[in-house]
C-alpha cells in the first residue's frame, strides 16, 4: 500500500509542476485565480508609490536653485562657536583697521533674527575712510566668512573737496545652528 503512495506522489507531484509551468507559459499575463488580487493590489501600491517618487523629484528639482543658495550662504557663515558677539565684532574692527580706516563708533553686536537653525547678527559701525581703504574694508568682509551690507551710508566731510567719506553701516552675520551645521 506504502509502495502505492509513492508511485502516486511520483506521477501527481510532476503533473501538478508541469500544470502549473503550463498555466504560466499560457496564460503570461494573465494572473493565478488565488493570486490574481494580491498581484493587482501590489501594482497598484506600486503605481501609487511611483507616482509619489515623480512629485518627490519635481519638487526636489524646484527647490534645487533655494538649496544651493543655502549651501553658499553656509559656506560663507559665521562659525558656531561659544562667543559668536565677540567673533563677529572683532571681525568686523579686523576689516576697517587693516584697511586704515579712521573708526568713530562701534556697536555692540545684537542677535536680530534667531529661527530653529539660523541666526541673523548685525553691529553698527561709523568710520571716516578714503575711497581705497572703502575698498579694502569691502574687499575684506566679502572674504568668508562673508558679512551682510544691512545699511549703508555715505556723507562726504566736504561737499566741495571731499577728502574723505563718513561712513555709517549696518553689517549683518548669519549663524548656522543645530545640526543642519554639521551637513557641510
């Protein structure tokens, strides 16, 4: 009886595989009756999730010139540091004193604008400068990290001779916080 078995499972095992490999070669795009749900749920969820991609990369492709500026204005921060007033303002006296600039005034810097990740500083400063020390001072805080012109204004001493340019600025320092810092 045992040996009657075995000879069935060896002729019904081989005919189930050949059906089943018939039924595939035949009917290619057609589905399996129990399987035939399941298939078309799971390509739906697929054309669902491609079309997620798509809007992903669009918007991803939209947003790409904002990024890149945001990369720029990161590589030309302030440094994330403990005394970020003191940087800032020495930095600043730095540009005009090299320059040779006669300095009148100096503010002390002040947190303006503080978000979840940045920080916009600004310090006042008046000075009295030639043309070409205006230039060096500009020169020199363009370098990074670069500062921000908030406010500028120009007198000349003397409206018939000028010899020299008072000048009045608002400079400003942006500051990258949190760990979109750490991102470069």
């Amino acid at each position: 009886m045992r040996e009657q078995h075995k000879n069935i499972l060896v002729v019904v095992f081989p005919a189930i595989l050949m059906f089943l490999t018939l039924c595939s070669v035949v009917l290619k795009n057609s589905h399996f009756p129990f399987l035939g749900n399941m298939i078309i749920k799971a390509e739906k969820d697929q054309l669902k999730l491609q079309n997620q991609i798509a809007a992903l990369k669009q918007a991803i492709t939209e947003k790409h010139p904002q990024l890149e500026r945001l990369k720029q204005l990161k590589a030309l921060s302030l440094p994330n540091g403990e005394d970020i007033n003191g940087q800032f303002r020495t930095r600043v006296e730095q540009a005009f004193y090299t320059s040779g600039a006669n300095i009148r005034t100096v503010g002390n810097p002040r947190k303006v604008t503080e978000t979840e990740d940045i920080e916009l500083y600004e310090i006042n400063i008046t000075a009295t400068v030639k043309v070409n020390e205006l230039l060096r001072v500009i020169e020199e805080l363009s370098k990074p990290p670069a500062l921000l012109w908030r406010i500028a204004t120009f007198r000349p001493n003397n409206m018939l001779d000028p010899d020299f340019v008072n000048v009045n600025f608002t400079i400003g320092g942006i500051v990258f916080t949190g760990e979109q810092n750490s991102e470069n």
